[in-house]
C-alpha cells in the first residue's frame, strides 16, 4: 500500500509549494508595504513550508516514489493585509485538516512513519495558524494604528542601521 502513501505525500508536497509561493508573494508585498513584522513573518513561514517538502520528499524517496514537485494552486494576486492574513489562516486550516485526515489513511495502510509526519505537520500547520489568527486580531483590535507602527517601526530601524528581516 505504499502507494496510497506516496501519493498522500506528494498532494502535500503540492499544497506546501502552494504555501511557499503564496506566503512569499505576501512577503514581498508586505515588505513593499513597510510593514516589516508581517514580511517577516510571512517569510518565516513559507521557510518552515519549505523545510516541509524537504521531509515530505525524504519518505517519498524512502518509499521509492518520484517527487513531483507541483504546485496545487496558483498565487493569488492578494495585496490587503487584512485579507493576506485571511487566506493564510484559512490555508493553514485546510492543511492540518488533510493532514490529520492522511496521517489516518496511513495509519489503515500500516505506514507508521508517514503517520507520524503528517501527524508532526499538522503541529507546525497549527502553530502557523495561530501566528496568523494572533496578527488577524491585532489588525481587529487595534485597526490601520497597528499597520502604521509598522511602518514607523521600519523607519526607526531603517535610521539607527538595523537591517529588516
Ligand atoms: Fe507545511
Ligand atoms: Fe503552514
């Protein structure tokens, strides 16, 4: 049933290139913006994704698979952060709900070890939403204020010689 498995894998591997590119899209966008917090966090992210499909393509290359490398979706021209954070959080929910889901089919096809990755991303995937909702309710709470210290954030820095992230 290895098969069943690598192909679970690289659907991931397809959503995970998906994040990379979406979140560095917002990264870039978020940078040009002047909100360095966010770009940051973006960028953080789509790293952690990246370091996903590295794991993702070891089991598939441990199982004897070919890594497919594509991406299931193209980058959505988003350029309002409200909306930015909206699309990341609910992509991050998508995730773990799949992934939760494989990390079961694995379980029924006695593949231990591609269980156990699933079940480690959905912890990342998890976490990566709550860095997401937390921005989310900032943005709530304290509106286009929060946006605009970033901005003078970025200036402070920018004058005292702290390169951004
Ligand atoms: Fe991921
Ligand atoms: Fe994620």
């Amino acid at each position: 049933m290895k098969e069943k498995s690598i192909e679970l894998l690289n659907r991931a591997i397809a959503d995970e290139l998906s994040a990379v590119h979406q979140y560095m899209y917002f990264h870039f966008h978020c940078d040009d913006q002047g909100y360095d917090l966010l770009a940051g966090l973006f960028k953080r992210t789509a790293i952690e994704e990246m370091l996903h499909i590295e794991m993702i393509a070891e089991r598939i290359l441990f199982l004897k698979g070919e890594v497919e490398m594509l991406a299931s979706a193209e980058v959505k021209k988003i350029h309002d952060v409200k909306k930015m954070l909206k699309m990341a959080a609910d992509m991050e929910t998508s995730s773990a709900r799949d992934y939760n889901n494989w990390a079961n089919e694995c379980a029924k096809n006695a593949d231990s070890v591609s269980k156990k990755l699933f079940e480690s991303l959905v912890e990342d995937e998890e976490r990566h939403f709550d860095q997401y909702d937390v921005e989310m309710e900032n943005l709530a709470k304290f509106g286009d204020n929060y946006l605009a210290l970033q901005s003078i954030e970025r200036s402070k820095n920018l004058s005292a010689g702290t390169p951004p992230e």
